[in-house]
C-alpha cells in the first residue's frame, strides 16, 4: 500500500472538527505548546509547538457552503456511520496540585524555567499530576536549551560540540516512568524529543507515532515526525485513519519533493478551510519549490492579503521578490516585517535579502548574523549567508556556512548545490562534483542541479557522463536554457553532427519563443551558419548569417565574416558555370572542323583508290588494244 492508496483521509462534520480542534488548542496552551495550540486555533498552521491548533479554526470553511458543494460533501464522515471516531478528553484535575501548577505555568510564562522546575518538584512522584510532570522536566528541558544556546556563544570553536546537559536525566526519569506506562501523550512527546536530541531516531520514531496514535492533533508530533522519517513508512501506513494525516501528507511530500501528491492534498484541504494561511503558505512554497515564481508571488500576496501583520515564511517570500529583482516590493516588505517583529530571524533574513539585491553584501551578512544569534538553528540564514560570502569571494566563510546548513537539515539541496558552487571555483572539480550529487539525490527532478553536475564532468572532460547529465536536465523541463547548447556542443565534440545541429535548432526555436537576445543564441547562429556552409546549403547558411547580423556585438562581424565566405562561394559557383559554357561551346566548334577533315581525308582516300583502279584497268586496255604510247600519255593526263 502506498502513500497515493491513502492520498485523501475523510474530513469528520464541521462540529465535530471545530470541537476537536478547540480542545486540542486549549489542552496545548494550558502546557505551553504554543506553537501546536496556534495551528490548532487559527488555521495559519505550522511554526513551533504552541501556535498551531488555534490558526485551523479561524480558517474553517462555513458549513453552508459545505452543503451547497456536492463534490466536498462526499469527502466528509458521517458520525454515525465512521468505523473510528477520534475523541479528545483532557480535563485538568483540581487537585492539591492545581495551585502550584498555575503558579509553575506563571514562571514558565515569564521564562524562569529553574523557579518553575522547582515548585514543581514535589509533586512530580505521584503519576496522576501528569502536568506536574510534563512542565517540571518541560521547564528543565528549556533551561538546558538556553544554558547551551550561552555556551555555543561563549565557545564558537566547539559549538558543535556543545550538548543539553539536562538532556541525560530527564532522559533516565522518562524512562523509567515510561516502562511503567504511566506516561501521558504529552510526557510521552518530551520523551520523544530527548531522544531524538541523543540521536536515537528509531525509538523516538515508535514514541511519536504511539503519541500520534492517541492524540492525533497534536501538530508538533507530526513535524517531528515529519523530519525523522526519510521516505515512504510502513508503520506510518498502519496508523488509524484520522484527518490530521492529510496535513502530515501534505508537509512531508513537499519536504520529500513528491510535488503532484502534495498539490493535491493542499487544494482538497483547502475546501475545507479556504482562508487557512498554513494551506495558502504551503502552496506558496509548493510553486517556489518547482520554480514557478510567478504563481508562488500571487500565492504569497494572497497570505499577506489575509494576514498583514505576518512575518513567519517571509523570508522565501523575499526570496522570490529577491530572484524577480523587485527593489521596490522587497523594501516594503523589509519595512514591515521589521515594524511588526525586528527581532524576528525571518525579518532579519528579509532584510538581509534587501541588501544584498543591493549589492551591499556586507550589511547582508551582518543581518544573516543576527538571525543566527537569535535562532543558531535557522537553515535559511546559514545558507543565505553561505550565498553572500560566495559573491564577496570569502571561499572560507561560504564553505563554513553551508557545512552548518547541511548539518541542520541534510535534506536541503541549497546548502549541497552551494558547496559545489564554491568548489567548482576553486576548480576543484572532484570535490564539487561530489556535492552537485548529494544536491541531485535531495531534489532529482531539478534541472538545475543536473546541469551542475554535467559542467563538473565536462571540465574532467568525461563528456558522455556529461551529456546523460545534460539530458536529464532536459527531461527535467530545464528553465534557463543550459542544457540543450551544451548537450549540442558535446554532440558536436563526439562527432554526432546531425544530433547537434537538431540541438542547436530546438534551442533557437526555444530562444524565439521566449522572445530572448543573448550570448548563447549568438553561439548558437555562428555554430548553425558554419555548418550549413560547409554542407554547402547556402539558404539555411544565408538565413542564420543575416540573424546573426540583427546582434550587437562581436557576433555582428563574425556575421559579415560568415556572409562574405558565403558570396565568395556563389561567385565562384557562378564564374564555374560560366566557364563550363564557354569551353561546351569551343569544343562545339572544335568538333565540327575535326569532323570536316575527317571526311575530306576520307574522301580523299576513296578518290585514291578509284585513281589507282582505273589506272589498274587502263594498263590492260593498253595491252590489249596496243594503244600508242603518245596516245597513252594524253589519256592518262586526261583521267588526272
């Protein structure tokens, strides 16, 4: 069974789905889930661990227009008749307790996550104050969190080697509370986290799926899941049917590049919550991923039409507004993410964006920076900023930065494809080579990490690798253009000349279209010129070599060059035939005096032969008739 056999999970009534996601919200804050209770809440979707379950609910669809949409209402649970209907029933326990709970969640609120840990110290033996439980080793875990964040800073030669110290002994307690299965799904979670920050990815799998499985909107479960699962998962399969799975679908095929299975999704969940910012952002990001920026941008406008004061995945916004070269959108924007929240790491990524779209690469760098102090996590920052030092030439600077980001999420072709870039400079071709393929493995279908990888095997003049690569980029729907010429010029290189002219002409054709003048289409002239010359097809070599005289440039004069070869070669066809005609029509002449003489000697002999017969026959007319010789003489003078 795959994940298409499960492509779509039917939605429960509207009711039913407003209730559970109330629930959830209220659970997710009262334990200071923020991120997940705001996905939950306000159908934005998808930032930390309290703000998602409250960002669904605002974005649900009303029921009547469910009603009035046949198609939508096939997609929808009926109570009665659903095998398995998930129910939330968390209730806070007013207890002994309660009072230091409340006191504890004060604390946590205002950051003093040691104070809080301490109230709740007591309490935290008894397996029914579950909460007691869940925000002592939460409120640890937070403070081992910052004490590391501190240390990274204080020793930024080892940061990497720099660990949460509380991470062993709520590790160690968890445990044991969990073999007694006295944990709850919340506590099971933190348990999930610890492990997996000790780089025990199985058993943290198997405890989020057991958490998901019991409190299926819980949204932080599932990104966590989301980034420990790397492909398609059996177990994920078994898990029962809940709606929250068409929200994990859609996260995971757009982090996994599956592009048509996430649109899909998207746009069905869509119908069901048509103003959720978190769907609108992720079909944003699902055009941006497959290159189509001017569909993205709409999407985008789209968001920050519903949200104004947004500024959570501004930051690929930028970026799309950065690649369109858009100085004036891209400054607003900056401008208002920094109003709305400075010291946010996507405003500082934005604005970052807007320096270096104005050249002032330094002042980019010095906002990527500021990012990272507030957030040493954040993978855009690492790699913008890898981006930046490679257009100020610091080798040393970019290779730092993108190691960072690869080490945050090897999953991200940007870092892998900027590695390459930066060794490529340096012109060590093996080396770059080999990032361009961990690039290509991370996004497969992008045309243009195989270009990358194609230029790589050219320069180590290994041109077949090079033109497998080339034309995986062309059935990779290759937008800039690369790999058709450079597939041609190979073509030409290996001596297949048919195949490379069929090249260079599909690009022209390609370069009509898009109605575009540059360099490459200049080569691409010369090239075609060259060759229909030689093959002596002056009409094609004729008509690219008047083209090419339409482009400013040195291509103008090799233009010239070209036609003036070509008038040199129809002058010397045309003097040819004309003498060709002259030396038809001397022979002509010549034939006819040969034939002439040939005829008089003939007749000449013919007169000969008749004089010496007659001569033959005279002689025995003489003898016989005794003709005197006086009379002979005159007779013979007579026949001469």
């Amino acid at each position: 069974m795959s994940y298409q056999d499960k492509i779509f999970v039917k939605m429960p009534p509207l009711d039913s789905l407003k209730a559970e996601l109330r629930q959830a919200s209220q659970y997710l804050a009262a334990h200071k889930l923020y991120n997940s209770a705001k996905w939950q809440y306000y159908n934005n979707f998808l930032i930390l661990i309290k703000k998602r379950a409250s960002e669904l609910l605002l974005g649900i669809t009303k029921q009547s227009d469910i009603n009035e949409n046949i198609l939508l209402s096939n997609f929808i649970i009926n109570n009665t008749n659903q095998a398995y209907r998930f129910q939330t029933q968390y209730q806070e326990i007013y207890d002994d307790t309660f009072d230091a709970i409340l006191v504890a969640r004060n604390l946590f609120d205002l950051r003093e996550y040691k104070k809080c840990a301490n109230i709740l110290k007591d309490f935290i033996y008894n397996p029914k104050n579950q909460s007691a439980i869940f925000l002592y080793y939460y409120s640890l875990y937070m403070a081992g969190e910052i004490r590391k964040e501190e240390e990274m800073y204080e020793e930024e030669q080892n940061s990497k080697r720099v660990i949460n110290q509380e991470l062993q002994l709520i590790q160690r307690d968890l445990q044991e509370i969990y073999n007694r299965n006295e944990l709850s799904d919340l506590n099971r979670y933190l348990y999930g986290l610890v492990l997996k920050d000790q780089e025990r990815i199985e058993e943290a799998k198997e405890i989020f799926l057991g958490v998901l499985n019991d409190f299926p909107c819980f949204w932080s479960a599932w990104i966590e899941l989301c980034k420990l699962i790397q492909s398609e998962d059996s177990k994920l399969l078994e898990f029962k049917d809940h709606w929250m799975k068409n929200f994990y679908y859609s996260s995971f095929c757009l982090e996994n590049h599956k592009t048509n299975i996430c649109i899909e999704i998207n746009y069905g969940l869509l119908c069901f919550f048509k103003t959720s910012t978190y769907l609108i952002n992720q079909i944003a990001h699902y055009f941006y991923n497959s290159q189509d920026f001017d569909v993205s941008l709409e999407w985008f406008e789209k968001l920050v039409e519903i949200d104004p004061f947004r500024y959570e995945n501004m930051d690929t916004y930028s970026n799309i507004l950065y690649i369109k070269e858009n100085q004036g959108e891209l400054a607003n924007l900056a401008l208002r993410c920094f109003y709305n929240n400075k010291y946010a790491t996507e405003t500082c990524c934005v604005v970052g964006n807007y320096y270096s779209l104005m050249g002032e690469h330094l002042k980019a760098v010095n906002y990527f920076r500021k990012a990272l102090r507030l957030d040493r996590n954040c993978l855009a920052a690492w790699t913008l900023m890898g981006h930046e030092y490679l257009e100020m030439k610091n080798i040393a600077g970019a290779i730092e930065a993108y190691r960072n980001a690869v080490e945050i999420d090897p999953k991200d072709f940007r870092a892998w494809y900027g590695l390459g870039q930066t060794y490529e400079l340096q012109t060590m071709n093996h080396y770059a080579l080999y990032y361009f393929t961990r690039a290509v493995m991370s996004r497969p279908k992008d045309s243009r990490m195989w270009n990358a990888m194609g230029t790589c095997y050219e320069k180590l003049g290994k041109a077949n690798e090079a033109t497998r690569c080339y034309e995986r980029a062309e059935c990779g729907k290759d937008k800039e253009g690369i790999a058709l010429f450079q597939m041609g010029k190979l073509y030409q290189l290996m001596g297949f000349e048919e195949k490379a002219i069929q090249c260079f002409e599909e690009n022209l054709k390609r370069k009509d279209e898009e109605q575009t003048v540059d360099k490459e289409m200049g080569e691409c002239l010369i090239l075609l010129a060259t060759h229909f010359k030689k093959k002596m097809n002056i009409e094609k070599a004729l008509h690219y070599a008047r083209r090419l005289q339409d482009i400013n440039g040195p291509e103008r004069d090799e233009a010239n060059s070209i036609i003036y070869e070509i008038n040199q070669i129809i002058n010397n066809q045309h003097n040819f035939k004309d003498n060709c005609n002259n030396r038809i029509n001397t022979n002509n002449r010549n034939s006819k005096v040969t034939n002439l003489v040939i005829l008089m000697d003939q007749i000449y002999r013919i007169l000969n032969e008749i004089q010496k017969k007659i001569m033959n026959y005279f002689v025995i007319l003489i003898k016989q008739f005794k003709i005197q010789k006086q009379l002979y003489i005159q007779i013979y003078y007579l026949i001469i």
